[in-house]
C-alpha cells in the first residue's frame, strides 16, 4: 500500500502541530510520501518533499497546489490523502476507510469528522453548528456498517483511493482554479471531491470513532461544536430510525440553493431575546414550529411554561428534548397536528421557518385552528427588502437564473408587505411589527423619519391574532 499525503501548511505559526502530523505520518507501518506545500521554504527533513509556491494570486489558495501533484502522480499510489496542517491523521482512521470503501457504492466516499478536547479533556465535535444537520432519510446499513449524510463537508481532509481520484479527476470538477462557493476558499479545497466531482460524503455512525480526527488547536472550544454526549445521541437516534420512513422525515427542505448558506436553517440558533420579549406572559402553552436546538424554547420552560415543538427532525429533536421540551414524535404538520389532540394553544412560535415552507399560507391557516380565541403567532423572517440582501441576491447567479422561484430556490425571498399579505389572507391580523435594525443603522434611520426602516432591518417580527 503505498500513499501520498499533502498537507497545507502556511508560514510558521502552526509549526507545532504540522511536526505532529509528519510524525504520526512517519510511525505508520504504511509505505508514505509526504508533500508539504508552503508559501515559504522550510527545511523539515530529508524525507519530506516541501512544494512552495500558490497556484495563484490569492494568498488563499495555497491548499489547491496539492490537486495538481496529485494527478500527476495518480498512477504511483494506491492512497492519497490531503489535509490541513492541525488535523491529525492516524492509521486508525486510514485502515478504518479502506475497510468501509470495500462496501461503499462507487460514487460513495467514507468521510471524517474533526473535534476537539477542552483542559478537561471533554470532547466536542466541532463541524456540528449552526445549519449543518444529520439527514434523517441518508440511513443505510450495508453488511456490520451503517452510514448516514451529514451536511457539513468540510473536515479539513480527504481520502481517496486511486480510483476514486482518477474518477474525479475524469469528471472535470477536480483539476480547477482556486474558488469558493457555500465554503470559503481554504474548506473548498477540501470539499470539491464530493461538491464539483459527483461523489457523496459519508459518515460511517456504526464506527464513528474511526472516523473522527482531532483539529488539534482545539480553537472553537465554547464558541460552536456539539459536546459528544449530546453528539452520539443524535448519533444513536440516527442508528434507531433506519427503515423508518415517517421518521426519516423532515419538516421542509432547510438548505437553499442558493450560491451562500446566509439563508439556510440554523439548527442551533442561539437564544432570541427579542422573540420572548414578544410571548405575553399570560402565556401558559406555547406550539413552536420548526425547532431545532431549542435554545429559546428551554428559556420559555424555564418559566415553567409548557413548550410542544414540531421538530425540524427526529435528530435535532433529541437535543430539544433533553431541554424539557415535549417534542412531537413526527416533523409531518398534519401528523404532528394528530398527536396534538386539538389542544388549543396560548402561542405559535415561527421562528425563521416560514420562508423555508413550500405553503406557509397554509400552515398559517391551520395555526388560526390551533390558537386560543386570546392567543397570538410570532414570526421571525428574513428581510429581503434589506439594502445587502437585496445586493446578494441579486448578484446570486442561481437567483438571477431562475427568477427568485421557490420551487428553485427552496426560499421565500420574504418582505414585509409579502409576510404582510400572508397573514391578512389567512384569517389573521398583524398587531405589531419590529425591525431588527443594525446598531451602525440607526441613527440614519432616525434621521429620516422611519422612512430607511424597511431597507435597513436584516430581518422582522411579527405578531399576529385572530381577525
């Protein structure tokens, strides 16, 4: 078995952790060339071949100049591998690949995972944040192995055999210039395998421990990442509901697409403030649609209010649940609606969820059926009448292409005066309406009267009651 390893490594600041990796690199019992590629020279051993230079102008785009070597030399390895210079390879993982590939269909790629440890040594797997999810409906089991789709697909590595590579390769999307898209241009060079090659990233979950690499800085500790208690919850969750279809379900298409991710669900929003200064404290039950973390709901359970959430999923619902939140066992609405038994409740909480449904004024209809004659809907949505995101979308070639389409882009471009009209023909009527105004914003929007408030505001609440 013969492999060739590249690593991205920029000046001297991660030193420390590139001498880790060749070190590990050099106690493998596999035959392995390693190639640096640095901007500067380095003198790191008679062993290690060191490249310098960018493949072009932008100083980002050192991690690309390993594609090229790696083609060149496709036909004189068996392995190769490409990683960041703070993320630890270890024979483990590569034996850990090369038995799964053995089972994976060919357009299927075994992928990894990078966490990190605190001073406790307590783990956290740190590409789970923000919008990235398990799929529900990726499960699949093949001999003692289980995989599943997991939609961050950066790991700051890859595995391919020579196959793979030459498939790739043959594809188009392999050999390219530096670019970036839903990544940035140092996670894209690690990403365009699966994203521009026609090959799917997946995590095997029935041994996940052989695919987890350690980002060794350990940097995003307390600022994203799932702590791995809560993280193989998830996991067990995903082992549980194979064959399953109504639990493979999702409530909406999360992630758009469009060229940026600005607009996808966040599954692990932080708490909204400003959505519970809006929850009347009369408020004794609250129906939250489309929740993910739960991180505002938990505060509303706090105050010993009885919080019933249709869950993003079955996956995310596990981390809502541990919350105190009562999570109903489906993200179907209308199967949701049956588990409910016709409670009526004080408030519904649409927070950043109305744009990703394909019938909101549907779903607003049924929430008239399930308010309270006293209760009220809060709606949070993006405001698309916001001067940037107006700019973004309009320079979005996927927009432009295709005429800001739902069906297209799984995303309501919302508005005010959309959002506005939704409501008023479902039986409902506004009772008040906020913009989030941007802190440098303000003093111009004051100057001018309110008249800027609508272009200045990246998103609005709503509240609504009754008619």
């Amino acid at each position: 078995m013969r492999i060739l390893a590249a690593i991205a490594n920029y000046g001297t600041k991660n030193q420390q952790y590139l001498d880790r990796l060749i070190d590990e690199y050099r106690s493998m019992s596999f035959d392995i060339d390693i190639i640096v590629l640095s901007d500067i020279p380095k003198n790191l051993g008679r062993d290690i071949e060191v490249k310098v230079g960018l493949p072009a102008r932008n100083p980002w785009s050192l991690p690309f100049a390993h594609k090229k070597i790696f083609a060149e030399r496709a036909q004189d390895y068996d392995l190769f591998i490409y990683s960041e210079d703070d993320t630890l390879v270890k024979q483990r993982n590569i034996e850990a690949f090369l038995q799964v590939t053995k089972v994976l269909l060919k357009n299927e790629i075994a992928g990894f995972l990078r966490y990190e440890e605190d001073a406790d040594g307590k783990r956290y797997c740190t590409p789970v944040h923000a919008y990235y999810h398990w799929v529900p409906g990726s499960v699949k089991s093949v001999g003692e192995y289980t995989f599943a789709y997991f939609t961050n697909e950066h790991s700051a590595c890859y595995i391919l055999t020579q196959d793979q590579l030459k498939r790739a390769i043959a594809s188009g999307g392999y050999l390219v210039g530096p670019h970036e898209g839903r990544y940035d241009m140092l996670c894209t060079a690690s990403t365009d395998p699966y994203t521009r090659c026609g090959f799917t990233k997946i995590i095997c979950i029935s041994h996940i421990q052989d695919f987890l690499l350690h980002h060794l800085p350990n940097k995003y500790v307390g600022k994203m990442g799932l702590d791995f208690r809560e993280m193989y919850s998830q996991v067990n969750a995903l082992l549980a509901i194979e064959g399953n279809q109504e639990a493979q379900q999702e409530l909406c298409p999360t992630m758009t697409k469009l060229n940026r991710s600005t607009w996808d669900k966040d599954y692990y929003e932080k708490c909204r403030g400003d959505i519970l200064d809006l929850v009347p404290n009369s408020s004794n039950n609250i129906l939250s649609i489309g929740c993910g973390y739960g991180a505002t709901e938990a505060k509303l359970v706090e105050k010993g209010i009885q919080v019933v959430a249709i869950p993003l999923d079955l996956i995310i619902a596990i981390s809502a649940e541990s919350k105190g939140i009562e999570v109903l066992p489906t993200p179907n609405f209308e199967r949701a609606k049956e588990h409910s038994k016709d409670q009526k409740f004080d408030c519904i909480l649409l927070n950043n969820i109305l744009q990703h449904l394909p019938n909101p004024m549907e779903i607003l209809t049924e929430c008239v059926g399930l308010l309270g004659e006293e209760g009220c809907i809060i709606i949070a949505v993006p405001n698309f009448d916001y001067v940037k995101y107006y700019y973004q979308i309009l320079m979005d070639d996927k927009a432009n292409k295709n005429e800001r389409v739902f069906e297209e882009l799984h995303l309501h471009l919302t508005t005010p005066r959309m959002v506005a009209k939704w409501i008023d023909q479902t039986g409902l009527k506004i009772t008040g309406m906020e913009y989030n105004i941007n802190n440098r914003l303000r003093k111009l929007v004051s100057a001018s009267l309110g008249l800027l408030k609508r272009y200045s505001a990246p998103d609005i609440l709503l509240v609504a009651k009754k008619a």
